[in-house]
C-alpha cells in the first residue's frame, strides 16, 4: 500500500479516487494534484512507479492543508463563529443545523433520539 499524507491509499483502485481517502482532498482536488504530477492516464496505484508517488507526496505537502491541519482549521472557524456570536455559531453550540434546515420534522441526526412523552399523568406505585 502507498502511503500519503500518513494515509495508507487503497492499492486496487484508481489513483484518483485513492487519493480521496486522505482527509481534506476531495474529487477535484485529487485530479489537480495528478495534472500537477504529470500523470496523464488513470492507473491503479499499485501500477505507479515510486517516482510517481513521490511527486504526488511532494504537491500534497506544499500545497494542500490535509489531516490533522486541516481538522484544525475547520475546528477554529468554528470557535471562532461561536466566539463572535455568529448565528451559524449559536447554531453549532446548541447543536442544531447550521444552514437553514427545517428543524420541526427533520434533523434527526443533530438532535437526537426521539422520545416520546405520553399522557404526562403519573403511573401508581402499586396495587393497593
């Protein structure tokens, strides 16, 4: 397995979605690395030569935040709408959805479990 960005990439799959598996590149980003890299057809990763990889290593570390760097910096923006006061803040602190999702039916996986809660009446202690 080739490993990049400390990532091991999938040897059986295409380069492109292989390098998806890192975490902060995406579709587009992984076939501008392969322009830069000069790989012009779409091999598997294990048909690439150590040369190869090396390139793509190179451009990854020069031009791309990925991983913990970039795990990073989404955590800080959202410190920092929530130190402001940003409503997409506020929305991250009370743990709802931040882009204008209806919150009445749907939102299940931000808020929880639904938990149903009956009559309200208090059941008996016993049989008497």
């Amino acid at each position: 397995m080739a490993r990049v960005a400390g990532v091991n990439i999938p040897d059986n799959k295409r380069i492109e979605t292989s390098l998806t598996y890192v975490y902060g590149i995406g579709p587009v980003s992984s076939k501008k690395i392969l322009e830069q890299a000069n790989i012009k057809v779409n091999p598997r990763t294990k048909d690439l030569s150590q040369t190869e990889i090396d390139r793509i290593r190179e451009i990854i570390d020069r031009n791309f935040k990925v991983e913990g760097e970039a795990k990073m910096a989404v955590s800080q923006n959202i410190k920092r709408l929530k130190e402001i006061g940003a409503y997409r803040g506020i929305r991250h602190i009370k743990g709802l959805p931040a882009h204008g999702q209806r919150t009445k039916t749907n939102s299940r996986t931000k808020r929880g479990k639904r938990v149903s809660v009956g009559s309200g009446r208090r059941k008996a202690a016993g049989k008497t």
